[in-house]
C-alpha cells in the first residue's frame, strides 16, 4: 500500500508518534519512496486515533479500524456520538484541546470549522482523482482539500412508472403526466409550512439561472448572492403562479409527502434517497428533476466525509488511516451500504450503480452543485425559506417585491 513521503519520513525519525505526542504540522502529500519502506516505517508506530462516529456508520468505520489496527499497531478508538451533537461538540472541544482526531461530518459545516480554525488539511495526493470531482470541491477550500468524502446525496425526482412510464422532460410535462394519470397530486414536494424548505426547491431556482451565490473556476463559492436580479424576480414570480395554480403547496410536509407518493397519489415526488425505503415494492425510476426555467434544474450536492482536527497530536497518523484505510472500495461500499448514499470513490460508486436507482441518483449528482459552506451561507437559509413560503402561500402581494426585499436583507445580515 503506498504510503506518504512525510509520514514514512516522520515516523522513522524523531518524530516518531506516540498516544501522548506532540507532532503537530500537516498532513502529509504523496511521495515516490517504494509501498514496503513506508508501510515497515508505520508498521514500526505506536500510537492511537480517536474518531468520533455516529450509530449509523460505526460498524463500517470499525471494520476499517481493525484493519488498520492489525497493519500499523496504532490503536483506533471509536466514539460513539449522535450525528446532531458532533458538530457543536467538535467547535467546542477542539480550541480547548480535547475532542477527537477524526470525526465523521458533513462537507457545509467546513466554513464554520475553518473560521473557528479546528480543522486541518489532509493531503488526498493522486488519490484526489479517484473520487468524484463534486465531492472533493466540496470539501476544498482556498485550495487546500479538508476533509476525506465517502458519500455524496443529491434530489432528484423519483417517479411511480406505473403512473407515469415516461420520464418528463419538462415541469409542465410533468404535471400534464400528472394529471393525466388521474391522482391526487401531479406531483410532491415537501415544504416546512410557513419556514419554506428552498434546499428541495433549490433546482427550480438554479433553471431560472438564479443560484444563491457565486462560484469560483473551481467549484468553491465567494460572498457575492446571485439569486437576486431579473433572474430571481422570474424564479418568484413562478413561484406565486404556481402555488396559485395548486402545484406547490406549503401544506405538504415532508411526513404528508412520503405518505402520498406510497399511497399511489401521485406519480412523482421530488426527493432523496432517504425516501426510498418507504416506498416499498413500488416500481420506481429517478430522473433529474424537470425544470420550469431555461437552464438545466441543479440541486444541491450534500457530501459527507471525515475531517481532522487541527489540534491532533497525530495528524500524520490520522491522515493515513483517512486516505488509506477509509478511501478503500471496501470500506466506502461498507458506508454506503449502512448509511444508503452513493459513495464517493468512483469504484466504489461504479458497483453501487448497478442497482438502477443509486445509478440514478448519481446520474443526477453528477450536475448537482456543493451546497456552500462559506459562512455567510448561515445569514440566507431564515430570510430565504420564509420568503418562499409567503410567495407560494400567496401572503406575498407582489412576488418580485417581496424577493427583492429578501435580497436586501440577506445583504444586511452578511454586511
């Protein structure tokens, strides 16, 4: 297994890492010492890794583990925390010192961690194009990748083919399948009553070329919204037409929803993966969701991973276990196999998509957008799903106003 230059080197020397070490530095790049000389240097180590781990993933991380464990001598320690606690945990733990080497995370709480300053680099070397390019974007920032992604879950729109045999190409397709098909609902998308829920409507947004913020060459976004203009006052104003007509609706939960779609009211729903065993031996295809606008319906990319902390004494370690242990076609099937999102690794991903629905769900992803995990993102979610909710409820009188105060309010709260 071929390891990094930095951690053969600083395993062999001085540097050598302890449970109770002080190697501080980064983690380490690739390098072109022969596989066996790094791996008899880390077979040498002792040492140990916390990782924090929720219910879900921890048998996959602990096969993983035992793994390492056998290969190294380095002890891995897995905690288990429920996944809502690890991120106010881990801003709290780390500056004082304590918390855990690796914890399990998802790729927007990135912005937070760097602003506080609790995560490290890793250093993925060549191994960057073996995942699939949105999900390191994802975890890149100022160019500098933190975290190792292991799965990646994305919208699409998943349809009953027994009420709709073919897949829409457009929104209005899609509710003249719809209604056609004689249902309840031409089709379902949850919202969150009054609050709104623009994460699921976000690829209507994106058609009508209006996204929350813009993006660098690379994937990673900068504190400058383009959702307002002549594109967003578009994307409002069918908003207003729409909840008008009947087709959005801020009564339909997320519970109501998954009800309806099982229940056969309707031929589509717009949703995740995480549906999916609710719907049981329904005949189903996932399809990228039609768009109203003139461009292609983008939803957000969510991408889970493993960050390292900035305060590990064993960064190097912990390094090593993430990019050649957790980066395994085995370990990454093993986490998509307990938590159901495509993985990452693109070998990994390549066997999951022989079930037609993960290769849907990819197919899709594959055009999907990282949702941003810049800070000011925090200053948009409140303003911008309340917002959508008055429009589609009809509270809002004039669609175009009232986003264009939604604008100006977000650029208040960033400043």
């Amino acid at each position: 297994m071929r390891r990094s230059i930095l951690l053969a080197s600083a395993l062999a020397t001085t540097l050598a890492l302890t449970a109770c070490g002080s190697g501080e530095g980064t983690a380490g790049g690739s390098g072109d010492e022969p596989a066996d000389d790094a791996a008899s240097a880390t077979a040498q180590a002792s040492g140990s890794l916390t990782v924090w781990v929720d219910e879900t993933r921890e048998a996959a991380v602990e096969q993983a583990a035992a793994a390492f464990e056998d290969e190294t001598g380095v002890d891995v320690e897995l905690v288990q925390k429920n996944f809502e606690d690890i991120r106010a945990d881990f801003l709290a733990q780390v500056p004082t010192g304590e918390g855990p080497d690796i914890t399990v995370g998802a790729h927007d709480w990135l912005g937070e961690f760097t602003a506080n300053g609790v995560v490290a680099p890793i250093e993925l070397g060549d191994k960057a194009g073996d995942f699939i390019p949105v999900s390191v974007e994802a975890f890149t920032q100022d160019g500098q990748v933190y975290g190792l992604p292991y799965a990646i879950e994305n919208i699409a729109l998943i349809r009953n083919t027994e009420l709709a045999p073919e897949a829409p190409k457009t929104f209005d397709d899609m509710i003249a399948a719809g209604e056609k098909a004689g249902t309840k609902f031409p089709f379902l998308i949850q919202s969150d009553g009054d609050k709104g829920d623009p994460y699921t409507y976000y690829p209507f947004q994106t058609s009508f070329g209006a996204p929350v913020f813009e993006q660098n060459d690379d994937g990673s976004y900068r504190p400058e919204l383009a959702l307002g203009g002549k594109a967003g006052e578009a994307y409002a104003t069918w908003l207003g037409e729409q909840g008008e007509a009947g087709n959005l609706s801020t009564d339909i939960s997320y519970d109501i929803a998954v009800e309806a779609f099982a229940k056969g009211r309707s031929p589509f729903v717009v949703g995740g993966p995480w549906m999916l065993e609710k719907f049981g031996d329904l005949d189903l295809a996932v399809d990228p969701v039609p768009a109203p606008g003139g461009q292609p319906a983008q939803p957000f990319a969510g991408v889970q991973g493993f960050y390292v902390s900035a305060q590990s004494e064993n960064a190097l370690l912990a390094n090593d276990f993430l990019v050649n242990s957790m980066s395994t076609p085995e370990a990454q099937t093993a986490l998509f196999e307990a938590g159901g999102r495509p993985p990452a690794l693109v070998e990994a991903a390549d066997a999951a998509s022989e079930d037609p629905l993960v290769a849907g769900f990819r197919e899709v992803g594959a055009t999907a957008v990282p949702m941003p995990s810049i800070p000011e993102m925090g200053s948009v979610w409140s303003f911008w799903g309340v917002t959508e909710a008055s429009i589609i409820s009809g509270k809002a009188d004039d669609p175009a106003a009232a986003w264009d105060k939604m604008v100006s309010d977000i650029e208040g709260s960033i400043g």
